[in-house]
C-alpha cells in the first residue's frame, strides 16, 4: 500500500492515513491525509479537519495536565491528590499511585483512604508505607484517622486491629464498638465479641440496633433464647433468627409473618423453608409444597436450625 500511496494513488493513501491514525502516528496520519487531498480524495480533507480536532484536544488535555503537575509539584496536598486522580482515572498511568503517596504524606486523607482501599496486588513494601501514613495520621488521636487504621489492619493484621479499634472507641469513634464486635466474632473471640456487642446496642450510634440484632442472633445460636429474643426484635437484621425462634417454641403465627415479610422484603430463601415446615403442620399440603420447591431451588436447609428448638 506504501509504494501504491508513494506512486500517487489517492485512495492508498488515504487508507494509509486512515491505518496511521488508529495506530496513533498522527504526524504520518497527517502526511498522507494532505497527499490524498492533493491528489483529489474527497474525504480527505474531512479527515483533516477532524485531525486537527483531535490534535486540539489532544494539546489542550496536555496542558491541563502539565498544569496540574505544577500545581502538585508546589506540595499542595489537595493538588497532589488531584493531580494523582487524574494519573489514575483518566491517565492510567502507573505513576498514580507514587502521588497519591505524596498526597497522603503531606496530609491528604483522600489520597490516604485510596491507598489503604486499594492494596490488592501491591508488594509488601508498598502495602507497608501505607501503614506507616495511616498510623503517622492516627498518632493525634483523631476519630477519623484511628478508624481508617483500623479498617485497613483488619485485613492486614487482624490483632493489631483490636487495639486500634479500642484505642477508636475510647476517642468517642460511634462505629468502633460495632466494628469490634464484627472483627472479634469474625476470629471466633465469641466473649469478646458479645461484650462489644453489648456495648454497641447500648450505644446511641447509628449501628446500635443492628448491633442488638446481630447479638441476638449470636446469643441465640449459643441457646440463650431468652436473653436472644429482646435483641432480634429490635433491628431486621434478627429478622430470621427471630423467626426460627418463634418456630422453635411453637409459636407459628408469628413465626408465619415474620417469614413472610422476609419472603416479600429480601426474597430470603431459608425463610422459604420456613414456610415450607409450617404450612406442613397445619396440613396445607399444596402450600408447603410450592414453598419446600422454591427453598430447594435455593438451597435452603429444610430443617430448623438445632439450636432454635427447645
């Protein structure tokens, strides 16, 4: 096509131009698109046109971006950091993250919080140097700064993470408590995560009702129905627990409703089986079947949970 283009045909040419251009060579891109127009190729000059668009785009995005890496390299923090979210979002550029360093090093939680969200794939020393900012930043003590700590550890170092999460709600931090209970049940520290449960549903935090739910559902897995049933009721977060416990002690009108608004509101498939049990015993032989096929298709268990009976 080189030599066809090279010994004047228009229309070689023009594909030439065409082939540089999306291998992004605009200046051969260019070349041939002025040879086609000169030899009478009638797209070619619309195709020129378009490259100088694209050429215009294209000086005008490397401007912003130098001027953005001016105002970065003066150490403004929040520069730094826009400057690193443009090199990753639009630039994909392998840099971002050497900036985002920066930003977070002179102070920019926003950089920080992307680093310590985004340590997958990151070799040991990389995921190190974003522990040190994120404890360099909780040194004061600050709520914020401790609870991002903590978050990234329970991932990375799990025990470190309790200290962290203590020190957080000992600092007034509303979720710690919570977020401890979590953890420590997560390492099946079951006392512990009982205590900060209690704890965190005693609390006036936005998560102190789905912290009763949660410890209900555990005070009830461990057979302490009593002490369970109080807590279930408080959050939708119990929800099953709950009606597994109502079931469980024959109580299957309620139990019957609260599987149902599971059924309705979550399409919860082991309250399906629920349904399936209950429907069962008062005979409704066509009722329970629909249900036991749809709880099967779900795999649900058929069976009540041992630890809801009696």
């Amino acid at each position: 096509m080189g030599e066809a283009a090279d010994a004047g045909h228009k229309v070689a040419a023009f594909d030439l131009g065409v082939i540089y251009e999306r291998n992004h060579d605009l200046a051969s891109a260019r070349t041939r698109y002025e040879q086609a127009r000169e030899l009478g190729h009638q797209l070619a000059g619309k195709f020129l046109a378009a490259l100088d668009e694209k050429e215009s785009g294209i000086a005008d995005k490397q401007r912003k971006l130098d001027g953005m890496r001016q105002a970065a390299e003066t150490g403004d923090p929040a520069a730094m950091g826009k400057y690193a979210w443009q090199l990753r979002f639009v630039e994909s550029d392998p840099a971002a993250r050497e900036w985002f360093e920066r930003a977070a090093s002179a102070g920019d939680r926003v950089s920080l919080k992307w680093l310590a969200e985004n340590t997958a794939g990151q070799d040991v020393a990389s995921i190190a140097r974003t522990e040190g900012l994120l404890r360099a930043d909780a040194e004061g003590g600050d709520v914020e700064a401790v609870s991002a700590l903590a978050a990234f550890l329970s991932d990375q170092d799990p025990d470190a993470a309790v200290e962290v999460l203590e020190r957080a709600h000992a600092a007034g931090a509303d979720d710690a408590a919570y977020d401890l209970a979590r953890l420590l049940q997560r390492r099946e520290r079951l006392e512990e995560a009982e205590h900060w449960y209690r704890i965190a549903a005693d609390g006036e935090g936005p998560l102190a009702d789905v912290a009763a739910g949660l410890l209900g559902c555990m005070l009830l897995e461990s057979r302490r129905h009593d002490e369970a049933e109080p807590f279930l009721r408080r959050d939708m977060s119990g929800d099953l627990h709950l009606a597994w416990l109502l079931e469980g002690r024959g109580d299957d009108d309620e139990a019957l409703e609260v599987y149902g608004n599971l059924v309705q509101d979550d399409d919860q498939f082991e309250a399906k089986a629920g349904l399936a049990r209950i429907y069962q015993r008062r005979g409704d032989a066509d009722e329970a079947a629909f249900w036991r096929e749809q709880a099967e298709e779900q795999g649900a268990e058929p069976d009540l949970p041992p630890f809801a009976g009696p």
